[in-house]
C-alpha cells in the first residue's frame, strides 16, 4: 500500500519531491522511504521497465533509463543541456567548489578575466547572485543553482569535492592532474 | 619585448612547428606546453618553457588572434623567474633553512588551476551521464519535434465546403498594368503646341495632372531638344525656381 503512495507522489510530482514533503505525505520516515524506493526500482527492473527512480537535485523524480536515450532524443527538437564550452565549464567549477565565491577570485584562479563567461552562466540559469562580498567595490557573490544540480545530475552540491579535498580528490582518480593522458 | 622573426626561428630550430590549439588563458598555454613534452611540473626548465610560450604567442599573434593582455602579464613573470634562476645563488645561506625556488609561486598556481580543470572535467562527465536519463513529464523548455505532417485533422465536410469554396471564389481580376509608351516626338508636338497658343508658360503648366516620373523626363527633354532646335528659351530666375519656357517665333 505504501509502496503504491510514494510511487504515485513521485510520479505526480512536476518536479524533484523531497524526502521530507513524503515524509509529511505519507507519514513514512526517510528510512522506509528510501527502502520503499529501493523496492520499487527493483520491481522495475524485474520487470524490464525502461525507468527508474533516481535523487537528483534535493528529490526524487521518475527518469528513463540511459539505453532509451537514443530513441528519445529523437522525440526533441534540440537536446535540453546547454551548450558549454571548455571555459565556461572551468568558471562553473571554480564557483560550484568555492561558492559563495567573487569574480576576482575566479580571475585569480584562472589568470584571465572571465567576466563574459559568468554573465553567460548567469544567462543560462546554472548560477545566480548570492550576495555582496564585504571586500572592497562589493563584488557579487556567486553560487550554483537547482537548474546546475539537474544538469550534472547531483543529489546536492555536497557531492562534489570541497576545496581543500580537491587535491586528495583527483589523486585517487584517473582524473588526475598531470598524468600524461592527452 | 617578445618581437622575434618567427621565420627566422622557425629556421633555426622546429619547436615552433606545434599545432596551435584554442587556449582558455595564459595558464592553460602552460599546462598544455607542460603536458605536451611530459614536463615534471615540480622542475620546471623554466629557459625552456619560457622559449616555448613566447613562441606561442608570436605564433597566435601571426594568425592575428587578439592576445590578451594576462598572457604578456604571465610572459613577463615568466622572464623575471627565469633572470632569478641566473642569478648566482647567495653563498651565505643561514644552515637548514631552505631556499626558496622562484618557480614556487608559479608551481602553486598551476597546480591551483589544474584542480579546477580536473573539477570541469569531472563536470563534464557528469553532464554527458545525465543527459543520457530523461525527467518523466514535460518541460516547457524542450520544444517537440513537429510532427512530419503539416496537416490538421478535418472532416470529410470541411473538406467538401472548401473544394466548393475555392471553387465559387469569383476570379481575381487581374489588373492590366500598361507600358507606358513614351515617344519624345510626340511630346514635342504637344509642347509646341502649347506654347503657340501661350507664348510663355511654366514648365508645371504643361502638366494638368499629377504626371507619372516618366512622363515628367520625357516632357523634360522635349522642351530641352526644343531649345536646341531653337524653338525655346528656357529661364530660371531664381535657385530651384519656376522654369519659364518663352516660344522663339520662327524667322
């Protein structure tokens, strides 16, 4: 019965529906939800359905499984990521780890002004102002939003690395800096 | 200060022989310069680096890409380390106390920037996984493809009334537009003969309507044969006046 209530709550939902909006809902705790949910994505797989739940940007929502992709981008006329250049991703790093983070810091970072790229970030939705910054001229503070944990397919912005995790980051992964991999 | 002869360089050694790719500043040329001959970041042959980066900024100037004013500003820090490295190491140093490399600083600043191109990198993956599941439900943001057919559902009588309605529909006349026929003969015929009758007159006069452009000029240049036929005499008395034609009597 239960199972049924959050499967149609997160079905009904236009967007991602947090644990605690099915907490209120369905009088469950987020651990039986979370074990209902994982109940559910095993009956689908069980019975080859092309979706599943996943948490994505603070909730859960309903999403087709990766092997429909190529069918489905067929359905739209233009894919619905936008386009971001080597540049633009560099910027949107730098703010997604050290945010609520100035341009001059970015600048500092980078060695180049990157005034144009952020204005295009803040175009695309993927970052917003968050404040002034108290040190002199009182730059804007910049941070990611909702629309930039979709696109990246995060839970939160805690899943990435802090700033100071970075290095032991990338150190464990094949990601790492100066391996010669190009 | 980095004006060398790229030809002449080029001649005397190949280095400059490198494709040229799209950098996102002065960092990212030395990292790539870096990674491109496996450089230990940590000893940096900083004449040599150095050689290579100015190299590639003529290079980028030659192909008249706008070279932003932080890839001179790192190029000039580039040969203020590189003058410190030849400098004679002081011979007095305190014991245990470790010198200070100069390319410290500049270690630290790329390896700052590496993490954040890791992190872009990271992101980049991310993106190309996720778009691969789609959100259940629409988005007002995703436009549909349209649908192959132009068409929209109609009945079998819609369909019927508007067969009759293109068939009723009177037919359009179509307006006959005329050539106009322009014969400066006859036009001189007619100012002539306006003009026994009148003596002198304005040139508007020998219009009692609206003329067309063309008809205007072809008037224009009957009056002006006529004066050189010695029919006429034109007068203007002032700027952008009235023109005046005056009938010269024959002799």
């Amino acid at each position: 019965m239960s199972v049924n209530v959050i499967e149609a709550l997160i079905f009904a939902s236009p967007s991602p529906i947090a644990v605690k909006r099915l907490t209120e809902i369905s009088g469950l705790n987020q651990k039986e939800i979370e074990h209902r949910i994982k109940q559910l994505n095993e009956s689908y797989e069980k019975e080859n359905r092309t979706f599943r739940i996943r948490y994505v940007a603070g909730g859960y929502q309903f999403f087709t499984l990766p092997a429909m992709s190529p069918f489905i981008k067929k359905l739209f006329q233009k894919r619905s990521q936008p386009h971001l250049t080597q540049a633009a991703l560099e910027v949107l790093a730098i703010i997604a780890i050290m945010q609520p983070v100035t341009k001059p810091v970015i600048d500092t970072i980078r060695h180049i002004d990157s005034r144009y790229l952020v204005v295009s970030l803040l175009e695309k939705g993927l970052i917003t102002v968050k404040g002034r910054d108290k040190s002199p001229g009182k730059p804007f503070l910049y941070g990611t939003t909702f629309k930039f944990l979709q696109l990246f397919g995060l839970k939160d912005i805690d899943e990435l690395p802090k700033a100071e995790e970075l290095e032991q980051f990338f150190e464990n992964s094949h990601n790492y800096a100066i391996d010669q991999d190009q | 200060m980095i004006d060398f002869d790229l030809d002449e360089m080029n001649a005397l050694d190949h280095r400059c022989r490198v494709k040229l790719e799209q950098f996102e500043g002065p960092l990212d040329l030395l990292l790539y310069l870096i990674k491109k001959d496996e450089i230990d970041i940590y000893d940096i042959p900083i004449v040599y680096v150095t050689q290579q980066y100015i190299d590639y900024l003529n290079l980028m100037k030659k192909i008249n890409l706008d070279i932003a004013g932080e890839y001179l500003v790192m190029a000039a820090t580039l040969l203020e380390i590189k003058s410190k490295m030849l400098l004679p190491k002081p011979t007095f140093t305190e014991e245990g106390e470790e010198e200070e490399d100069p390319r410290d600083e500049l270690v630290a600043m790329l390896m700052e920037y590496q993490k954040y191109k890791n992190v872009a990198e990271l992101l980049r993956n991310k993106a190309s996984e996720e778009s691969e599941y789609y959100i259940k439900g629409s988005f007002p943001e995703i436009s549909y493809k349209p649908e192959e057919s132009v068409l929209s559902p109609m009945s079998f009588y819609d369909l019927i009334k508007l067969a009759y309605e293109i068939l009723e529909e009177p037919k359009k006349e179509v307006p006959n537009i005329l050539r106009e026929g322009i014969d400066i003969e006859e036009r001189i015929d007619f100012v002539i003969n306006i003009m026994k009758a009148e003596q002198k007159l304005q040139f508007v006069e020998l219009f009692n309507e609206r003329p067309t452009p063309v008809m205007l000029v072809a008037t224009f240049i009957a009056v002006l044969e006529l004066v050189r036929r010695h029919n006429l005499r034109l007068k203007q008395f002032t700027q952008f006046g009235s023109i005046w034609l005056y009938l010269i009597e024959n002799k």
